[in-house]
C-alpha cells in the first residue's frame, strides 16, 4: 500500500507541483537548448536552466519527452493528470508551451522525493533513514524495463511507474516506512 502513495505522490507532483515553475521562453528557446530524448540535472531543472546533460549521469533525473500539443504530454494526458513533471511559460494558460519531463532513472538507485520543492534527486541508498521525512520520501529503483509499457514487468512487491514516451517502467519500491 505505501508504494501505491509513493507513485501517487510521484504522479501529483509530477504534473500539478511543476505548474508552478516560471520563467521558461518561447517554443524557439526549447528548441534551441534541448531536445528530446536529452536529460538535465536536477539541479538545472529547479532553476529552470535546460543545459544538456548525459542521460548516464546519475544527476541527469530528467529527460525530454517533448513539447506539449495542444496542452497536451505525449501520453494523451494534461500534465497535471500524468506521470511528467512539467515546465511551462505561462502556469495561467493550459494552452502556453510547456515541456515534458520524463524521469530518467537508474536501476538499483536510491531517489529522494520532495514534496516541498516538487523535486526528484539521486541520493546514496544508505542516506535514506537520514532524508525520509513527512515532506521526503525515498525509494530504489528495483528494475527499469526501457521499450515498454507492460506494468506487469513489476514484482508485486514493487510499484510500476509507466511512460509512454519514452518507453519506459521504473519498478519503485519504498525505503522507509
């Protein structure tokens, strides 16, 4: 069951948490600094800076999915009704041109889960008991199955978290209770 709350925390904020995030420029300038399929740090990504970083970097947690259409993540889906985190220039109009985030995890890491700052990041696994916290919370990825979209890739043990773009299913399982 806590699993399920992980992956529904990691859903909300996702979408609505980064509605908030300001400050991004024109579809030219998302074009011009990055491209599908490239990640950022999250670092780069909570100061709303698009610089291109390998998607092996165990910082690089987010990866292009895309450009919104029409509103739209590249799973059919509004932003704040997906899996994507989401930057946009206009958080008042549904419609502004947005970016995509998916998440790039690695299997057999440890990830931290802000629920104040609306951020994922790659932490040590033995960190854990240290960071969890009611605003924090902390998993391992236990497989990562990239070219698909089949939940059932996942232990019951685990949660499955699925992309359609790219696909991808990350199987989370809790850290802490």
């Amino acid at each position: 069951m806590w699993i399920v709350g992980v992956v529904v925390v990691l859903v909300v904020l996702g979408g609505i948490g980064n509605a908030v995030r300001k400050g991004l420029g024109t579809t030219t300038v998302f074009g011009a600094h990055l491209k599908s399929g490239q990640c950022v740090t999250t670092s780069d990504y909570e100061k709303f800076k698009f610089t291109s970083t390998s998607c092996e970097s165990s910082d690089a947690v987010y990866e292009l999915a895309g450009e919104t259409s029409k509103g739209l993540c590249p799973d059919g889906k509004a932003p704040s009704e997906g899996p994507y985190f989401y930057a946009t220039s206009n958080q008042d109009d549904p419609k502004a041109p947005s970016l995509c985030f998916a998440l790039n995890l690695h299997e057999g890491d440890c990830y931290a889960l802000d629920l104040t700052g609306k951020s994922v990041r790659n932490i040590e696994c033995a960190q854990a008991p240290a960071i969890a916290n009611s605003h924090t919370g902390v998993f391992k990825v236990s497989q990562r199955v990239d070219d698909s979209t089949d939940e059932s890739a996942c232990a019951t043990a685990a949660k499955a978290m699925v992309f359609t773009t790219p696909k991808r299913v990350y199987c989370l399982s809790k850290l802490v209770e």
